[in-house]
C-alpha cells in the first residue's frame, strides 16, 4: 500500500478507539488497545492491498484485541464499569439515563453478541460486513442481533416496570 502510515493513523484512529472504548468502557484502555492496534498496522502495512482492505483489518484486529483484553480483565478484575470515565457518544440523544442503561445492557452481553451488536449499530456496518469481521456465518451475525435485541428490549421493560 503506498498511503503513508500517518496518514491511516488520522484516518482511522477515532474508529479504532471507538470500537475499543465501546467494548470495553474504558478510556484508557481504549487508547491503548488503539495503540497496539496502529503498532501492528505499522508492522503489516506490507500485507494490506488496498484502503478497504485495512478498514476491514483494523476493525477485525480491534475486535479481537478488545475481546482479549475482557477475558484477560474477567480473569483479573480491575476496576469496576461504573467507576470508569463516561464518554459521550456521538449518536447519543434523547434521555441520557435511558442511553446509560441501555449502554450497561449492552456491555453484559456477552463478547460475540456484544461485538456484533457495537460494529452494527456503533460502526453501522452491515450483518455481512460484521459476518467477513468476525469470521462467522452471517445467519450467526443476524440470531446474534435478532437475540440481543429482543434481550435488550425485555431487560429495558422490565427495568421501566414494565411500561412500554
């Protein structure tokens, strides 16, 4: 690839951070699996054939660091979710004690659905997309999003007593 490494830094570091930090809700782990994440770019940009083709890597790469990194936290608590720094979404609007509740949901998901569940609707890619990311069938993708979003949504009404 002949884009200055620089270059795919500024590009796609909000990206990279924005996966991370929305797996893990840690700031600070967020940069540093960023940084991790750019280290190996810088050492297999030879590999990468086009601008597609290092979207895709980073997003996968970022993925798989920040699932790492959980198991390795599960194994070996840190701190707790609730004493991390809060960031402001980009999307987030309307109640945003409903946006936090709705954030903690996600983060009990477990790592695959959660994963498939922040490319879709923190990055807004498609079930194949996240399906070629994840290394999984896309019917696996699509029960992933079709469960998680019908938990999320029985956990919601039921933390709302149960009004709708």
């Amino acid at each position: 690839m002949s884009t200055p490494f620089a270059e795919l830094v500024r590009e796609h570091q909000s990206m990279v951070f924005s996966i991370a930090y929305h797996f893990l809700r840690d700031r600070t782990v967020a940069e540093e699996i960023a940084q991790d994440v750019f280290l190996k770019l810088f050492r297999n940009l030879d590999s990468l054939e086009s601008p597609a083709h290092v979207t895709f890597w980073l997003r996968r790469v970022t993925v798989h660091r920040a699932v790492d990194y959980a198991r390795k936290r599960q194994r070996r608590p840190e701190i707790a979710l609730e004493d991390t720094a809060e960031l402001r979404d980009r999307h987030e609007t309307g109640d945003p004690m409903l946006n936090r509740r709705l954030q903690a949901l996600v983060q009990s998901l477990p790592e695959k659905p959660r994963s498939v569940m922040i490319l879709r609707y923190q990055e807004d890619l498609m079930p194949e997309e996240i399906a070629r990311i994840l290394d999984m069938p896309v019917r696996t993708v699509k029960s992933h999003l079709h469960r998680s979003l019908a938990m999320l949504r029985e956990k919601m009404e039921r933390s709302m007593g149960g009004s709708r």
